[in-house]
C-alpha cells in the first residue's frame, strides 16, 4: 500500500474535492448520481434487476466525462472506490443542500496553505 495513501475518508476528503473544483464536473456527478438513485427506485419498484447496471452506467458515465474532458484529470475511483463512492455521496448531499460550493472554497483555502 502507498504510504501517502489516505487511511481515513477524513484525510481523502480535500483530495476528493481538489479533483472536482470545476462546478460542471460537480454537476455532471449530481446528475449521474441521481440517474443511479432513479434506477435503483425502479429496481425496487419493477422487480427487475437489470436497472441495477443502469446505476452504475449512469452514477459513473457523466462523472468519468466530466473528469476525462473538463477536469482533464483521472477519477479517484481507480485508485481508491471505497472512498470515492463515499465522496460521490457526500458532494451529492452538499450540492442539494447548496453547502458544496463553500465547501470547496474552504478546501481550496485549505490547499493553498499547504508548502
């Protein structure tokens, strides 16, 4: 394991928000995690497992664009997807609740602190 690797979410956290600060790369993954909401509701409601893989298609084809083409950057998935789920989840809520804007600025801050 890479010492520099994160052990906690806590210290992948300003990591995960530096490889999202443009806010359409954000938004590609608030939508793409919603379409992944919305196909597993239908899973559950329909009985048909095979909306499941529409979950994971659509949580990760607009984050991967907006990673590959705005960012220009490589999804944190590849190297650490426990965390980066967990990442995908906590922006999501911080975009709906209209928090996730201060918080990369706050981390943005945070970063620049660093030697």
């Amino acid at each position: 394991m890479d010492p520099s690797a994160p052990k906690t979410f806590r210290e992948f956290w300003p990591f995960y928000v530096g490889e999202h600060l443009d806010a359409r790369n954000r938004w590609l993954h608030f939508i793409g995690t919603a379409a992944a909401l919305a196909c597993i509701l239908a899973a559950l409601v329909s009985g048909q497992a095979w909306w499941l893989a529409g979950a994971v298609v659509g949580g990760y084809a607009l984050a991967w664009i907006g990673h590959f083409i705005i960012e220009r950057n490589r999804p944190a998935t590849f190297r650490h997807p426990l965390y980066s789920l967990m990442g995908d989840w906590k922006m999501f809520a911080l975009i709906l609740t209209g928090r996730m804007d201060r918080e990369v600025d706050r981390i943005r801050a945070e970063l620049a602190r660093k030697p």
